[in-house]
C-alpha cells in the first residue's frame, strides 16, 4: 500500500479542517493510501516535518492543509530534502491565492477529491536571500496589509478584507529610492511599491494572466512615484488586471529569473513573502530554482497553457 504524510493546520482560517478530517483521511484510504497525520505543533514544524518525511523514503507522497504559510513551510522542508516527494496541498485559509492558481477548489471536501484526481507537475520555486517562497516576495506601500488584515476580518469578507484595509493607508503611502536589477537590466528609481511572482492571483484581488508556473521566470511588477491622485487611481485601475509586459508612466512588468534588490537610503520597507513579514534589510537576491518541486495539479487544470510541455525533467 503506497503512504501519504499528511501535514495540518488545525487553527489555518477558521480552523474548519477539523470538521473535515475525517472526510479528507477517509478519502486518502478510499484511494489506496495508508496515512500518517501530523497536526503543527508551533512555527516551522511543517518545514522540519516535511524534510524528515520527504528524505524518509518512506511516503510516496506529502500532503498539507492550512493557508499559503503553511504551504510555505511545507515547500521550504521540501526544498531542504535531499529527496523531494510530489506534494498534494488542500487549501484552509482565507484567500489561498496558490491553490486557486492552481484550480484546487475552496471547499474541503472538493478539494481533496480534486488532488487526488491530479497529476504531478514541476513548479518553480523562489529563494529570497536564501528563504523560501512560492508564489510572491513583495515590497513597499500595502504589503503589510495581508498580514495586519485581522483574521476575524478575513474570514468574514476574504479578500475584501484586504482591499478595506488597503483604502486606509493610501495618506500615507511614499517611495522608497533603490536600484533594482533584473537578469542584468538597472532600474534606478523611487519605488512605491513591486511585486516577483510566479501565481495567477495576488491577495484574492490583483489578477496575473500571462505568465507560466514552470519556465524558470518570474513575473516582477513594479510602480514608481507619483504626483497626483489621478495618476494613483489608473495605476490602481491597470493593476486590478496585470497582462502586459513592457513599461508605462508609473508601471515597469517584465520577466526575470536573477533579481536584486538594493535600497539608496537607510530607510525600513516592508516586506511580505507567501503573505507573510519579512525583515527589512538593505540588499536582497532574489533566484528562480526552475522546476524544483512536484505539486499534485487537479487534473482538469494541469494541462492548461500556464504549464510548459512535460519533458519528464
């Protein structure tokens, strides 16, 4: 019988896992798996179980449920393991931007159904000065806002909640002067705000549709200064639906897979990776590690056109 490590947020959302458990174990052993469960105990447990499960040899393949933090400690394991296992993930918190991305459905029921009816496929994955993301490294005006949203808030309204939230800062938004390089090309400028990702979805509410989960690039938006309030209002009004790459007044979007980040003043800005904070510090080196894990992709999406071709790497 094939072995599943089943790492869970009991507490992820609004802790709804646990009225499901029962539904998603029972699922598991209808499909033929014979499951060991491990609910988080404290920060990073999911990271240090994920690399003993993974490096184990004996799973055939690792589960987690809870929200995108979750899931980053989950890949930051895998990342560490000597031997990387195909992931299946079932989403529990309040946006889950990567796994709409990748079709997994909200309801838990569903979305155990729909992972286990998957296929493995390769993703890229992002170190920001060596820590692990999936799916977004963000920096400047409103990246606090996901993480200083309160999770009451978010389990009432989801992703309105952060655009509410978002609406109160905009007084005291300001730039920040830095040198930005991707994959050799110098942006010298001050910066509200940019965004490296590598996902269909920002906070449940900016949209990116031209772009591919494994060609070893990642999609980097950033906005400059700005005079007026009209000038903040289009920007505001292009970002709700990001799909071109090239430059306008305020906006930069390209593809890169090498980035640093380097900030010309001595100055704190804040920093959010998988949707979590991250400290400030002065320069940042950001890679593209293509095609570096396995994610289980519901099968009526892992054929779409965000995948390259399977080459069987």
């Amino acid at each position: 019988m094939k072995k599943i490590y089943y790492i869970c947020n009991l507490l992820a959302g609004k802790a709804e896992l646990a009225a499901h458990l029962g539904t998603v174990v029972d699922a598991m052993t209808k499909a033929g798996y014979e499951v060991t469960i491990h609910p988080t105990q404290e920060p990073l447990d999911a990271t240090r179980m994920a690399a003993l499960a993974s490096d184990s040899g004996e799973y055939d393949l690792l589960f987690c449920s809870g929200g995108d933090g979750t899931l980053n400690e989950t890949l930051t394991g895998l990342m560490q393991a000597k031997k990387r296992i195909p992931l299946g993930y079932i989403p529990c918190g309040s946006v889950n931007d990567f796994a709409r991305s990748i079709g997994i459905p909200r309801e838990i029921p569903k979305a155990i159904g729909a992972v286990l009816d998957s296929t493995p496929r390769r993703f890229d994955i992002g170190s920001i000065n060596e820590r692990t993301f999936n799916y977004i490294a963000a920096f400047g005006a409103f990246t606090d806002v996901t993480y200083e949203t309160p999770q009451s808030v978010k389990n009432t309204i989801g992703p309105l909640a952060y655009i509410l939230n978002a609406a109160t800062k905009l007084p005291n938004i300001r730039p920040f002067p830095m040198r930005i390089t991707c994959d050799g090309e110098v942006f010298e400028d001050s910066f509200l705000f940019g965004m490296i990702t590598n996902s269909a979805s920002v906070g449940g509410v900016l949209d990116i549709t031209d772009f591919v989960f494994d060609d070893g690039m990642f999609e980097i938006t950033l906005i400059k200064d700005m005079e007026t309030a009209l000038d903040l209002s289009r920007t505001l009004r292009f970002l709700r639906d990001i799909h071109e790459i090239g430059e306008n007044d305020h906006v930069i979007c390209l593809r890169a897979s090498d980035i640093t980040v380097e900030l010309l003043e001595d100055t704190n800005v804040p920093w959010t990776v998988d949707g979590e904070d991250m400290e400030n510090e002065s320069y940042f080196h950001i890679i593209n590690h293509k095609r570096a894990v396995q994610l289980l992709v519901p099968n009526a999406y892992s054929t779409t056109s965000f995948f390259l071709e399977d080459d069987d790497e």
